[in-house]
C-alpha cells in the first residue's frame, strides 16, 4: 500500500519536473550578425559575448558572428577588439533568434595611424619607423660616435668636413638648434680652433630617441632658419650597470642604479689626442694636444602612475693650444683655448587628467671660453636659461591640441681687454607662445596647424609663424606628407653685438615627401623649396661700425633627398643609402652678388652598411661618402665664387668584437677613417697681399692628417 | 518522505528558474585547454584565445584564463612569418597578460609567461631589439624566481635561451646544459593539484638535453 502511494508521488513529481522543464525550453537559442567599423568595413576576430556567461564566439574574416547560448532573459552583449572601444548592449534574448547589426567606434592611437613626416626623421624604439637610434649612431663609421656626424649620413645634410657641424640644406650651422628633451641647449659643439672639425658635446648612447628635423618643423620650435635636432634622454635605466673604457684617445667610466621607482647613471671621461697625435701625424702645430674632462649625471624618478622626472647635468673642461698659421696674413699666431661649460636640465612629463598631459621644464646653461690669440685674450662668457610649458590636450578621440609657452634667456658677455675697457654685454629674452592643434581626420588623413607667436627683447620685435603640415595615407605601408612654415631667427651674436638694430632673417619652407615602409625597408623622397630674405649682409668683416650692416641679404635653397633603408633583404646586415640634391644661391655677408655658398655642394652621397659576423661575434660597418665640389672664392679670378673644389670621398670602416673576459661582457672597437687615404680639399685660403707677380698665394684647407684610427675597449663590470 | 520529495521538486524549479546554465569554470577551461593544445593558424588560435577571455571576463577573480589566452597567442606569434603581425599579435598578447598581472601580480607563471613573450619580439627588429629584450627577459626570469623558485619553466625558459645565445655574448651549450638539467629536476619535484596549471616545457626540456647530449657524442665521435 504504501509502496504504490510512494510511486505515485514519485510519478507526479517527474510529470511536473517534466512539464517545468518543456516550459522552460532548454533549448539553445542563436546570436547572429555582424559586426562593422564605422565605415561599414567587418571587424575580424572580434570576441562577442554574454556579460557574466562564457558563451560567446569569434567574427569571421567578414565580420559575421554566430553564437549559440542557452542563456534567456535580460542579457548583456558585449563586443571586444583591439582597436576598438569596447561595445556593450542591452539584450532580451526570446526563443526566437537574435539578429544584429553593431557598430564598433575605433580607439585612435598614436602607433597605428598616419603620423606626420614631412621634414622630419623620427626614430625611436617605440614607433615602429625607426631610422636612427643610439645603437646605429655608435655603429656608423664616418660618424665616430659623434651624433652630428651621423645625421650627417642622413638626406638633407651637407659635408662640411672642416666645421663638423651639422649644415641642412644650404643653410649655415647655426641655422641648426638643438634641443634636449624639448629644452634649448644653446652650445651643443665642443670648441675648436680654426679650420679643425669640433663634435657634439653628448654622447649618442645617452638618447633613447633622436628626432632630426630638415624642415618644416612644429610650432613647438623657434629661432631656426633651417632645422632642428631634438634629443631625448632615455628612460629609467633598466638595471644596475657599471663600465669602464680605454681609448687611445682617453678613459671613461661610468655606472647606473636602479632603484624600484628611480634612477641614477653617472659617466666620467677623461680625453686626450696627445697619444693620437703621435700616432697619425697632424699638419698642424700643436703645442698643447686638446684635453678634456668632463662629468654628466642623470636622475630619474617615476612620479605617480604617469608622472616622469628627468634631470640632466653635464660639466666639461677643454684646453688645447696651437700654432696657427695664419696664411692670408702670413703670420704664425698662437692660439690657446680654454673652455668651461655646464649645462643642466630638468624635465617632468605627466598626466594632470585624463584629458590633459603636461611637459614642463628648466634648463641652465654657462660657458665659458677664454681665448688668447697672439697674446690678446678674448673672454667669452654665455649664461643661458629656459623655462617651458606645454599641455597637451586630448580634444577629442581624433583632435589634440598643443598650447606651450617658453622662455629662453641669453646673457652674453664678450671681454677683449685686459682691463675690462672693452666689454661687450649683452641681454636677450626671448619669450614664446604656440598653440598647435593636431587633427586625425580619419585613418588616412592628418592635418596639423600651428601659430607661433615670438618675440626678442634685444631685437625689440616679435612676429607671428604659422605652421601647416598634413599627411594622407595613400595605402597600407605608404604616405604623402607635405609642410609649409614661416621661420625667423635672429642674427648671431658675433654680429648683433656691432650691429644691435639688426632684424632677424626670415625663412619661408615648402616640402611635400613620399614614403613608403615596410617590413623593416624604408623609402623616402622628399623635394623642398626654402625662400630666404633678410639675411645679414656686411660691407666687411668684423666691421665695428653697425652702419656696415644690413638685412639686405636673401637666397633660396631647393632640392630633391632620396632617402633607402633596408634591414631584411641582406640576412643580419642593415644599410642605407642617402643621396641629397641641392640647388642654392644667396647674397649674405660680405658678398657682391648671390651665388652658391662656400658651404654647399650640388650632391650629396652616403652609402651606410653594417653586418654582424656571426661567427666571430663581430660588429662591421663601413661608410661610403661622397659630396661634389664646394665652391670656393678664387681671389684671382673676378668672377665671385667661381671655384670649385675636386669632390669629396671617403671611405671608413668600423669593427666591433665582442668577447668575454674573466666572465665579463667586452667590447673592442675600432674606427677607421678615410681608409682608402683620399685627398680631401674643403676650399681655399688666400693671402691678403699679393706677390710679386700681382697674383695672390693660396693654401688648401685641408684635414689635419689623413687616415686616422680609434680604438676602443669597453668593459662592463 | 513526503516533504522530502516536494523540497526537493522545489528546490529543482528554484535552479531552473535561476540561471539556465551554471558556470562550469573547470569544464570550460579544460575544453579551452583542450583546443588551444590542436589548434593552429591565425584564425583558430584566435577563436581558441576569445574563448579564454570570455571565461576571464566572466570570472572576475581568476588570473588562469588570461594566462592561457596570452600563451596561445605569444606561441602563434613565433610561427607569424609577417613582422607586422606578429607584432600586433603579441600587442594582444601583452595586453591579455597586463590584465592577468593586475589580478594576481606575485604569480610566478605570470611573469614567466613574460619572460617567454620577449624573445618573440626581438626579431621584428634585431638590431634595435636584440639587447634590450634579451636584457627584460633574464630580468623577469629573477622576477619569477623571488616569487617562486621551483618554478620549472624559469630555468627551461633560462636554458633554452643560453642554448641559442653565441658564446661571445654568454651563451652555449655548455653554460645552458646545467640550467637545463635544474629544469628537468624541478619538472620531476613538480607537483600541484590543479588540473588547470600549465604544464609545457617538460618535454621541450627533455628533447633539448638530448640535443646536447648527441651533439656532445657527435663531436667525440
């Protein structure tokens, strides 16, 4: 009895879990569509799912999802994919299918995206479009560590083989600034003495990004006609490092630590060419090999989740002292140089809200050169500072805009006497405002306008630049760039100090270039048109009277730069080639009519090629320079500038081996240049008498000795 | 008995009306480890990759699941002939491994998982690379071990890079040999209850020392 009532609850209670269960429906339902950008393109490997199911699916090449879920009711539907915000809707799923059409909005950020080039060669780690960095600085012969030496390998630049500073298209190297960190470094060349090449004062291993400008710079950058080199120092220092170094041209040691949130890296260098100028003989008299000393320190602190403090201080000594022969006075003069330079700087980058970043810095710098030329010592003292402000504000997904402000501060003393009778002093301030907005169109299309608004106090005049550059992305691994730009830059102080009512000289820029990279392959050209006005133009040199000068001075400068890069083809070997173009002419100085400068060279050619040799865990690189003839002023000849010189080649050679010794990483490096012992004339220097014969004498300004090493060995500790 | 019965009919529609389908965590991830270990190509690893997320996303606690989502792609990412690609796959990668980290930052996997992401990237672009990653790797490799040195595939992972480094810079079979042999003992000691913990490397180890090993008796002979 009691068994039968026991299997009829039984029974009963099966029937309705039966019926609950078909009332329920535990079937699966589908979740279909597809899924688009806003330009109605599919969205591939979307990942679409329920919010707190696992159910969920993947769209296809198309875009088209379908998922499968026996979720019901109120639900949320969620869309992710890299590129994109993320996408969420709410969801009533019934018995019926569901269809749907979404709409993803696209993330815009800095890697993907069209970026601006006109002018501009960008290189970091960061940016996939890598064309310079400290490791290809150290590695390209011609260069010698020197990082001007290697933008000189760059398209753009002129050989200027004496000067050793960076000279851009047709313009003069103080037409170039630098900068560190966005912070002006107003004396960024060693000293040197006439007719011997200098080099920058800072290491190329110092920079985690090196931006080098040809043109068309930002609204950010002022005071230069032609290009600008911007630095960044690098980063945290990953870990806890020391070296030391032995050259034949000094010692070095240096060392770096790392704490969680913080840094510190320290380098000292001693240098001298005393034993390098035994070895390679030098056809110049030295009575004092240049020697150098110099300290720089860096501190690094993370600050909050954003926030980056840099501090950069750098101190060096030089002195070196010389015969001079003084060929167009015919006199042998002694010269001695001494130079004291310090310069520091402190940078803070940082978030103050999600809309807003910040770049904020100050910098200080001093120098001083004292120079004794036959007897008659010369102090030149420069004190300099800056201060500058830029925020950055994110607009918009596709629109940010740059407001800066900067100050910079000159004090410049010039004290040719011995009693302080002859003193030149000197004061500028030269305040700055700029706003430059920065539009992502869309995907293919980036425009960037800028106003900069400068004034100098010493000039007692100010004016107003715009700025205008633009990038279109013509296809995947390809772009069009273009940029035009107003730039002034006041007259050097050499000059302004005779002639203080001087305006600055002015320079219009047009570039439009053509780029294409790809998987690891760079191609570059890029045609300018520089219009240059209010040039400075004397009647004679080193005039004390400022009625001999004027602004009336103006030129031109146009060409073509091509610009390869390849790091694929060739397996382990990484080579470019550069060949600039250029076509100039200009009245300044002292010139009777305008013609090309004696600092330019119709072509220019760099052929950059390195390989590492597995094998013998050997760096090689090897550089091929040429630059056609430089133009010279033939004091026999009326014509002005008529003369040309025999063109320039150069062939230099670097090896670097790597080895261990008592379980320590070394290196041991050696950099050839001018293997191939080409005769190398930069110009002409020409009495100022002439002979007997009514014609004037002249000398070849020629390097100081001919093939030339430096070797290296470097030990980590 | 009675009431027994019609408690338990209710409490059988109380789950019914609830939630159709409870969340089986560690059915869905052996499935998903299941797939990841046959898929291959772009498109099915990326399938297999979603699918850990989802299970991540869903459970807000558990660091596993985007673990395996980021393994599966960095291993994909090492057979991606296009330099672009890889590289934007290991941008995926990176990220899901960012969201893993911020779960649970003192797990030793994770940060082995790290290590193992680095190499892959080096050679998008050797040069510029080559040092600087090959520097982060060894550094996360001394991460994962202050969080846990038995960890065996640190010293896999330790091992099979030397193996590939040229001598000059520190590498070689002969330094790599004893760091793998540690592997293979820590692989043995290896021990966890988790039928969800990762377990490559063993056998990659194993074939590694033989490696070493014939080209030893190779060169003797």
């Amino acid at each position: 009895m009691i068994e039968i009532r026991h299997k009829m609850y039984l029974k009963s209670i099966l029937s309705i879990l039966l019926l609950s269960l078909s009332m329920h429906g535990m079937a699966q339902i589908s979740v279909k569509g597809s899924i688009a950008d806003q330009r109605g393109n599919g969205v591939a490997y979307a990942n679409v799912y329920l919010e707190g199911s696992y159910d969920g699916t993947t769209s296809d090449s198309a875009g088209y999802f379908e998922m499968l879920t026996y979720e019901t009711g109120e639900q949320i539907l969620a869309v992710s994919c890299i590129g994109f915000e993320l996408f969420s809707m709410e969801l009533l799923l019934g018995p019926a299918d569901t269809l749907l059409r979404i709409s993803l909005k696209e993330k815009v950020s800095e890697l993907n995206e069209v970026s601006i080039t006109a002018g501009v060669f960008s290189a970091s780690d960061k940016k996939k479009s890598v064309t310079l960095n400290a490791m290809d600085i150290s590695t390209t012969p011609s260069a010698v560590g020197d990082i001007y030496g290697a933008f000189a390998t760059l398209p753009g630049s002129q050989k200027v083989g004496e000067e050793g500073m960076l000279f851009v298209r047709g313009g003069e190297a103080s037409e170039t600034k630098t900068y560190m960190d966005g912070m002006l470094v107003r004396s960024p060349y060693f000293s040197s003495m006439p007719q011997i090449p200098t080099r920058g004062r800072f290491s190329p291993l110092l920079f985690s990004e090196t931006v080098f400008s040809t043109g068309g710079y930002s609204a950010e950058y002022g005071d230069a006609l032609s290009s600008i080199v911007d630095l960044t120092t690098s980063g945290l220092e990953p870990d806890d490092k020391a070296s030391v170094s032995l050259m034949t041209v000094g010692a070095s040691a240096s060392f770096s630590k790392r704490w969680e949130n913080s840094s510190l890296a320290a380098t000292g260098l001693f240098a001298s060419n005393a034993l390098h100028h035994r070895i390679f003989k030098q056809n110049v008299d030295w009575i004092k090999d240049p020697v150098l000393g110099d300290g720089m320190v860096m501190f690094r602190q993370k600050l909050g989740e954003t926030g980056l403090l840099k501090t950069f201080c750098s101190f060096n000594a030089q002195t070196m002292e010389m015969n001079y022969d003084h060929f167009e006075a015919g006199t042998i003069d002694r010269i001695r140089i001494r130079n004291r330079n310090l310069y520091a700087n402190t940078t803070y980058t940082g978030t103050l809200s999600e809309k807003w970043l910040i770049r904020t810095g100050i910098s200080f710098g001093r120098d001083l050169e004292d120079i004794t030329y036959a007897g008659q010592p010369v102090l030149t003292t420069q004190n300099s500072g800056s201060g500058k402000l830029v925020l950055t504000h994110l607009t918009r997904d596709n629109l940010k805009i740059r407001w800066g402000t900067d100050v910079n501060w000159e004090n410049y003393l010039l004290d040719g006497s011995t009693d302080g009778s002859d003193v030149v002093h000197m004061n500028d301030i030269q305040p700055s405002l700029f706003v430059e907005p920065e539009w992502k169109i869309n995907e293919k299309l980036a425009i960037r306008a800028g106003a900069r608004a400068e004034y100098s106090s010493i000039l007692e005049s100010g004016s107003v630049l715009p700025r205008l550059s633009a990038a279109y992305k013509t296809g995947k691994f390809s772009q069009v760039s273009l940029a035009w730009g107003k730039f002034r830059q006041k007259p050097v102080n050499e000059i302004l100090m005779f002639a203080p009512g001087l305006q600055s000289a002015r320079a219009d820029h047009y570039i439009l270039n053509y780029q294409y990279k790809r998987q690891l392959r760079t191609f570059r050209i890029e045609t300018y048109y520089k219009k240059y006005d209010d040039l400075v133009k004397y009647r004679v040199p080193y005039s004390s009277d400022p009625r001999d000068y004027s602004n009336a001075g103006y030129g031109y400068a146009g060409g073509v730069d091509v610009f390869w890069r390849d790091r694929r083809t060739i397996k382990g070997a990484d080579y470019w080639i550069s060949y600039s173009y250029l076509n100039t002419k200009r009245d300044h100085r002292d010139y009777p009519l305008s013609v090309m400068p004696d600092y330019a060279s119709a072509h220019n050619l760099s052929v950059v090629y390195k390989h590492f040799i597995s094998p013998i865990s050997t760096y090689l690189g090897t550089t091929y320079s040429y630059a056609s003839g430089r133009p010279y002023d033939n004091k026999n000849d009326p014509a002005f500038m008529s003369g040309r010189t025999i063109s320039y080649h150069d062939v230099s050679l670097n090896l670097t081996y790597l080895t261990r010794i008592f379980h320590r990483d070394c290196i041991l490096h050696m950099n050839v240049t001018n293997l191939l012992g080409f005769d190398h004339v930069f110009g002409y220097l020409y009495s100022e008498t002439p002979g007997e014969d009514g014609k004037y004498a002249s000398k070849a300004i020629v390097p100081t000795t001919g093939r030339q090493a430096i070797l290296v060995f470097i030990m980590m500790l | 008995m009675k009431p027994t019965a019609v408690m338990l009919l209710f409490l059988t529609l109380a789950a019914m009306t609830g939630q159709a389908q409870e969340r089986d965590y560690e059915g869905a991830m052996l499935n998903a480890i299941t797939m990841m270990n046959s898929v291959s190509g772009i498109e099915e690893t990326v399938r297999c990759a979603n699918m850990f997320e989802r299970i991540a996303r869903a459970e807000k606690d558990k660091w596993l699941p985007y673990y395996y989502s980021a393994y599966s792609l960095i291993v994909l990412s090492y057979e991606v002939g296009d330099l672009q690609e890889r590289d934007e796959i290991l941008d995926i990668a990176q990220g899901l491994l960012d969201s893993a980290l911020y779960r649970a930052p003192e797990e030793s996997e994770l940060h082995v998982l790290q290590a193992f992401l680095y190499p892959s990237r080096i050679l998008v672009d050797p040069t510029a690379r080559g040092m600087s990653y090959v520097e982060k790797m060894f550094k996360t490799l001394e991460t994962a071990k202050k969080y846990n040195p038995d960890n065996p595939r640190i010293y896999f992972l330790e091992g099979v890079n030397l193996l590939n480094m040229p001598p000059s810079f520190g590498g070689g079979a002969e330094v790599a040999k004893p760091v793998l042999e540690l592997a293979a003992k820590k692989f043995d000691a290896f021990h966890t209850d988790d039928p969800l913990w990762p377990t490559w490397g063993e056998e990659e180890t194993r074939i590694e020392l033989e490696k070493i090993e014939n080209a030893v008796t190779q060169e003797a002979g």
